[in-house]
C-alpha cells in the first residue's frame, strides 16, 4: 500500500559541488539541527516529528554562489505541512506589491501574457490582468494554488523546473512578455533548471523579472535568519549573472530595494552573455571586494553570530528570572523559525507567538512547538513583554500591539 506523504520519511542529502558550475563548494556557516521554517503544524500534527536536517551554508567563490549544504525534496518542503504564507500578509508586504506592480506595468507593458512563479495566492499577479493580457499562476503549494483559484486565477500546482517550463509554451503555444518570479528563485534545488524553464517560456522580447533577499545585505547586517531549508540559494549579483548566463539569459537591470531586510530585483532577457555590462561589473566588484567570496568573513561571521546569541540569551534568562511576565513572540513568520531554534527557545519559554493570518493562527512553529494566536492575546495580560520576530516590519507591529495593551514592554533580538 502507497504511503501518504504525512506518512512517508523525508530526507537530505550532501550538496557537494556548486549549483551552478558544478565545482566543489567550501563550508562557511553552521547553524545546527533545523526543521523546515515555512511550514507551521496543525493541532492533528502534534504527535508527528517533523523532519529536521542540518543547517549549513557553502560557498563556491569563483561562480559567487552561496548555497545550503543539505537539499530536501521540495515536494515535501511545501506540502508535507499546509503552507502558510500568503503573498497578502500584512500592509507593509500589500504596499510593496503595489508598488511592484505600478513599476512593471508601466516599465514593461504586457500585450499577451503575464506569468508569475510562485503566484502564491494570487495577490500580484491579479493587478495584471485585462485589457486581453492573459495571466497564469505556477505555485509548488497546492493549499495556495486552491486559494488562488478560488479567487477566479488560472494556478497551475507544480514546483516548477525546466520540464514545467517546456510543457506550459507547448500549452499555451507562445511565449509571455513578461514573467515574474519573487522570493522563489532561491528555492529551487536546481536553480539553473529553473532559469532553462523560464527561458522556454519567455518570448523573444520578454522580461523576467525576479526579487528575492540580497545576500550582501545579509553578512553586512549579521541577520542570518533567512536562511532556511527552503532557501536553497542566497543570490548575489556575480551568481545571479553567471546563472542566468548558464540559461542563455542576460542581466539587463539589477534594483536594491528594502524588502525583507534588503533585497535585489533583477531583470534579465534572452541574449547575448559573453561580456557582463558595465554597471553589473560594477556592482560584482563591490561584492568582491566587501569580502563575499572570502571563506574569512564567514569565520568572523560565524564568531559573532555565536557571541550575540550567547549574550542575548545571558539577558533573556537573567529577565525571566526576576520578571512573571508574559514573554510573547510577534511574527510568525519563517525568519522567526531560523531564529527561535538557533536560540533554542520553545513553548516552555516563550507563551505564544502572534500572527496576523488566519493561515498561520491555531498551528504550532516547527520543532519549537510555540502556539500561534492572534494579536488581541496581549490583551489578556499586563506589563507583556513583546518579542518581536518580523523585524523588517517592526515599527508597524509596535504601533498595532501598543494599541491593543499600552502596557506592552519590548524585547529586542
């Protein structure tokens, strides 16, 4: 008898060369034992241990890519457990999306065909139809591709690769003018498959246009917690470009922006890859020379990782010592997984963690077992203490919990 998938055992395996040129890698970062983050478990679930692989980062320093030492079967990475994030989450995530948006559509006009790459539920991708432009969802997530389609959005349910690629311009019988791929590149365990499948789809003119967190961003700020099992890639430009290359795809523009702590918004075409445009050299040198692809700044990296935690954890204990208080997580979300198990807090330290979406409230955060509930908890107590998670949206989640219980105390990571 077939097993289910809750059923069946998961596993990992060894990366041991570069993604993208194929050479061997060079370990940099250590984070310990770790389950999967985006995932968040139901009350049925809690008898279940949910997979947990080591947590490790290599680096190929001639291609620029950084990658995660130990791949897991990224069917299981989004379906194992009901997938909980949701493009729409929060104000902050709405208004970045808007202004994604605006900014495409009025750079890159669609005449026929708009794609979007882990559509999720369907939030950007909706503000791009009409006026006879065809749009199509791919999501890995069948419980998002049922909201999207719930929503009146055609959602293909596949982790999408090369193969995914080829079937849909068969499918369709032409190329799309523009397609779009957010936070997802990074999660494909063959990312330059995944950039063949976006090349088959695109038409001759065509953009594809991707974001997704900027690895500068993350050794320059010593916030490590975006990286997770489901991150099988940290982009920075000098990978971005030689990936994209494998594809036969050219870097055209390449936008910092402030999402996600800092992030990068790459837009690439078919062409010619034999010499890299100015500005795109530009910014490769400055990764060289801020030390990206030196193995030595991973060493200091790693150090100062280990000393903040031990003395964030030093004052954490020292509080709870003399302190009844509630300690309350804020922010559910996958950073917050990356951060709660590297500190090795669970539901015996931390009462509760709050959230938002209704996808995420009544489950439980993997490995650490902290119920979700909704923000109107901190209502129940006096003088909480407030830890908050999604750092990148802190100030707003300050404004809504002093609201709720002026008496709130915060806690800083």
């Amino acid at each position: 008898m077939a097993l289910t998938l809750e059923q069946r055992m998961t596993h990992s395996q060894l990366l041991e060369h570069d993604l993208i040129s194929g050479e061997s890698v060079t370990k940099i970062l250590d984070l310990g034992q770790h389950a999967y983050a985006d995932t968040f478990v139901k009350p049925t679930q809690l008898h279940m241990s949910e997979p947990v692989f080591p947590l490790e980062v290599y680096l190929n320093s001639n291609s620029g890519q950084v990658q995660v030492g130990y791949v897991s079967n990224a069917e299981d990475r989004y379906n194992l457990y009901g997938y909980s994030y949701t493009s729409s989450n929060s104000e902050f995530a709405r208004t970045h999306w808007d202004e994604y948006a605006a900014q495409l559509r009025e750079k890159y006009p669609a005449h026929n065909l708009v794609i979007e790459i882990g559509s999720n539920d369907g939030y950007l991708l909706n503000q791009f139809g009409g006026a006879g432009v065809q749009t199509l969802g791919i999501d890995s997530s069948k419980y998002m591709c049922d909201i999207a389609t719930a929503q009146g959005m055609r959602c293909i349910n596949a982790v999408f690769t090369g193969e995914v690629g080829t079937q849909v311009r068969k499918d369709i019988g032409h190329g799309a003018d523009l397609i779009i791929a957010n936070n997802v590149f990074n999660h494909a365990n063959d990312p330059v498959d995944f950039a063949c499948g976006v090349k088959e789809m695109l038409s001759e003119s065509g953009v594809f246009v991707f974001e997704l967190p900027y690895w500068a961003d993350t050794v320059d700020s010593g916030r490590f917690d975006q990286i997770y099992h489901e991150h099988i890639s940290y982009f920075t430009v000098k990978s971005a470009w030689n990936l994209l290359a494998q594809a036969g795809l050219r870097i055209i523009d390449v936008d910092h922006v402030d999402y996600h702590g800092g992030s990068i918004r790459v837009t690439a075409q078919k062409g010619p890859t034999d010499s890299i445009p100015d500005h795109v050299q530009q910014l490769i040198t400055k990764e060289t020379q801020n030390g990206l692809f030196d193995p030595n700044t991973y060493v200091i990296m790693q150090h100062g990782m280990q000393a903040r935690r031990d003395r964030w954890l030093q004052d954490f204990y020292k509080m709870r010592r003399f302190e009844s208080s509630s300690i309350i997580g804020v922010g559910a979300a996958a950073k917050a997984n990356t951060w709660l198990n590297w500190h090795r807090l669970d539901h015996t330290l931390i009462h509760c963690i709050t959230d938002s979406s209704p996808h995420k409230q009544g489950k439980f955060t993997p490995l650490s077992r902290i119920p979700i509930l909704g923000d109107e908890e901190f209502a129940k107590y006096e003088n909480p203490y407030a830890l908050i998670l999604s750092w990148n949206i802190g100030a707003s989640l300050k404004k809504a919990l002093l609201s709720i219980n002026p008496t709130t105390r915060f806690i800083s990571q």
